[in-house]
C-alpha cells in the first residue's frame, strides 16, 4: 500500500497535457493525408507543433517538421510535394517544398531560420525541403491552384497586411501605423534548372514579385479577425473570388460583405481588372465561404437573403461560366420553392466534387453538425437534401466528412434556426 506522501507525490508530479489538430487534408491520390497537431502543457508552458503525414491505407502517420514556425501545409498537386510558409527573420515568410516521399526516411536535423525560434532546439524536417521563394510581411491563408500553362505553373496567394497605399506592412521593419488593411497577394511558382550538369528542376516563386490584388479598390480581404476564415477567398485558372465588405462600409455604418471576382489567367499580371461584385436578384444579404468548382469555370458560395434579419438562413448560390461573368448578370438560388417543403436548415460551409458536379456542405440540424450532397445544377434539385452522415462522429468513409470537423462554426443563433 502507498503511502499518503507516496501518493501525494505521484498526483503533483503529474502533468496533463492536450492536443488539437487540424483537419487532415488528403493528397490527389487519396493515399495521404498532412495534418498539424498542437500540443500544450499548461503547468511548464510548453507547446509543441507538428506537421506529419498520415498514410490512408495503413493509419501510420509520421513526422513530417517540428518546428514550430512552419505551418498551412498543402499538398503542391505534384507528385507528393508539400508546400507550406515559414515564419523567418524580420517578420518575413518564406515558402518551403519538400517531398512526403522522404517522411520517416531522410530527415535534417535543422535550426529554424527565424530569429525568434534560433533560441530553442533544432528541428527536424524532410531533407528535401529548400526555400522556393520569400515575401516580407507575415503571411498567411496559403491557396495555391496548378495553372496547367506551358510552364506549368502554379498559382499561389496568400493573405498579407497592407498599407493604404497597397504596399506590403511589415510592423518589424515600417514601424507602427493604424492605416493597416488585409489584402490578397498573389504570384506564381515556375520549375527552373539548379544545375545543368544535374538537370535538376525546382519550383521557384516568379521572377515578378508579389501583386497586390486589391490595391486601389478600397477593400479588404480577408474580413478582419474574428470574422475572417481560410474560406473568405479562393483562386483557380479564372482568377480569385473572395469576401469584403461594401467600399462604403464605415464604422458606424459596416455595410454587407459581398463575393467580388477579379480575372486572371497568368496570375503574373501587374495590373488586373477591378473586382466586380457578384449580386444575386433577391438577396441582399451577407455572402459566406466563395469556392471555385475543379475546372475553375463555376463558383458556389452561401447567401442570405435578408440584409437586417440576422436569423436569416443561408442559401447556396452557383455562378456558372464565371470566366464570362458580368456584374449586370444574377444567378438564382437553390429552388427550395419547389420542394414540398422549404428546406428550413442553414448550411455554413461549402466545397465542391471531385468531379464537379455535386456540392457538399455542413448544416446544423437539432444540435448536430451533418454533411448534405446537392447536385451542383441546382435547377434539378426537387425535395430537401437528404444528410450523408447521420452525426459528426460518423467514421470518415467519405472524403469531404473533413468538412464536418474542419468547416469554421460561428455559434450563433442563425445555425440553429428552423426558418
């Protein structure tokens, strides 16, 4: 029998700890999937990140980095390269590529390049991984989309701080000022030739540097915390769909956050067309959560209907050919009108397909977070949707159930409404 002190002892000396990780998002193939993993210890104030590489068809899953200044990682869409950003030196952020392939296998051992992380202990990381390019302000909301060109390029954009006369904010290196704004900067990566003795080819960020997509237009994107989400924009071979507010918007007057549309092809243009605002006749509400289709040809996003009544319900909205989209045009939204019964839940997320032609999105029904599927030509649609899943515990048998525990859920009373 242990003693009193014995116990005592054996009960201080231990120190819960908890983790929480992020949505796993699977690679092309649906072999594998990348995934971060925090974990806090509150009694010693340690906190450890992890970006690891789980196997679909074994559940082995394996350290891909650990340091703590890398994070948003995303599959590159060839082979199994994984692109994501590092926090570096002076505010900076760096992209880095390397190859899952090497996960397990070959690893350096590394300190971070950031001043701020060169205090602790080394890293390990996949040794594939090189630095394909910098910008010089923290960046975050990583997207990234293949452009399929001559070059076969790749698109990538990431949200950024902005001064007001669209330059990029970097607090470490410009100072203080209240004149700061969320803008939407995008280039490209392009293979180029290491060596030419090797042969040896690697993404590099455009010799162009990063664009402002937002400058001069007076808006901001993404919305501010807590409002803003990586959903707030998207980009594919059509350009960038994103989230602002009204250019009239003010503080004592906010005005409505609309889904605006800016065209590209090369995503090197230094000068690109004005946003143009998607309105849909009828709706005059808040648009949530833009996302281009696979092809890059139709976008959906959610939309209400009532621009005051905050218990509005959300209705899923498709804008097909948006490569020839005019801001004089409106879609319809989805034609519940013609179901026996209106379909009284309120999705909050969205996502399309593989294929294209169907819709997945997350609603709340009596407490209960459940993944619907909707035919992407919404005209077809005669009856309520029927759920996928009957709760959020179901196992992940179907690859877009990660919009159940990833899609962001604001608690309010407008997912809980019956309409």
């Amino acid at each position: 029998m242990h003693s009193r002190s014995a116990l005592s002892a054996s009960t201080t000396s231990f120190t819960p700890s908890f983790s929480r990780r992020s949505a796993a998002i699977p690679n092309k193939q649906g072999t594998k999937a990348i995934y971060t993993v925090n974990t806090q210890t509150p009694g010693s104030h340690a906190n450890i990140t992890e970006t690891r590489i789980i196997d679909l068809l074994t559940g082995t899953s394996t350290l891909f980095s650990d340091d703590p200044w890398d994070k948003e990682a995303r599959w590159l869409g060839k082979r199994d390269l994984v692109l994501w950003l590092k926090d570096v030196e002076f505010g900076a952020t760096e992209f880095w590529i390397a190859d899952a392939e090497d996960v397990g296998q070959n690893f350096v051992n590394l300190k971070t390049l950031s001043r701020r992380a060169s205090v602790g202990p080394s890293c390990m990381q996949a040794a594939s991984g090189y630095c394909a390019g910098r910008i010089g302000a923290k960046a975050s909301h990583l997207k990234l989309h293949r452009l399929r060109n001559q070059h076969d390029d790749i698109a990538i954009a990431v949200a950024c701080p902005a001064t007001s006369n669209g330059n990029l904010y970097n607090p470490g290196t410009d100072g203080f000022t209240s004149e700061v704004h969320n803008a939407i900067w995008y280039t490209t990566l392009r293979k180029k030739a290491m060596s030419s003795s090797t042969g040896e080819q690697k993404y590099i960020t455009s010799p162009t540097r990063f664009v402002n997509a937002l400058r001069g237009t007076g808006l901001e994107s993404p919305l501010r915390s807590p409002l803003g989400h990586l959903t707030d924009f998207d980009i594919s071979t059509s350009g960038i769909v994103f989230l602002a507010k009204d250019e009239s918007s003010s503080p004592n007057h906010p005005g409505n956050v609309n889904v605006y549309y800016i065209p590209l092809k090369t995503f090197t243009e230094m000068s690109r067309p004005r946003p143009q605002i998607i309105n849909v006749k009828g709706f005059e509400g808040r648009s949530l959560n833009p996302v281009f289709s696979p092809s890059g040809d139709s976008v959906a996003f959610l939309k209400k209907q009532e621009l005051a009544d905050s218990n509005d319900r959300n209705r899923v909205m498709v804008i097909n050919n948006i490569r020839y989209f005019r801001a004089h045009k409106a879609s319809d939204d989805m034609p519940t009108q013609q179901s026996e019964k209106a379909w009284h839940l309120s999705p909050y997320s969205i996502a399309w397909s593989d294929n294209g032609k169907e819709l997945y999105v997350v609603a709340v029904d009596v407490g209960i977070r459940r993944l619907f599927k909707l035919p992407a030509n919404l005209s077809s649609i005669r009856a309520a949707p029927e759920p996928i899943t009957s709760d959020s515990t179901t196992p992940a048998d179907v690859r877009h159930l990660r919009m159940v525990f990833s899609a962001p859920m604001d608690i309010s009373s407008e997912h809980f409404s019956m309409g």
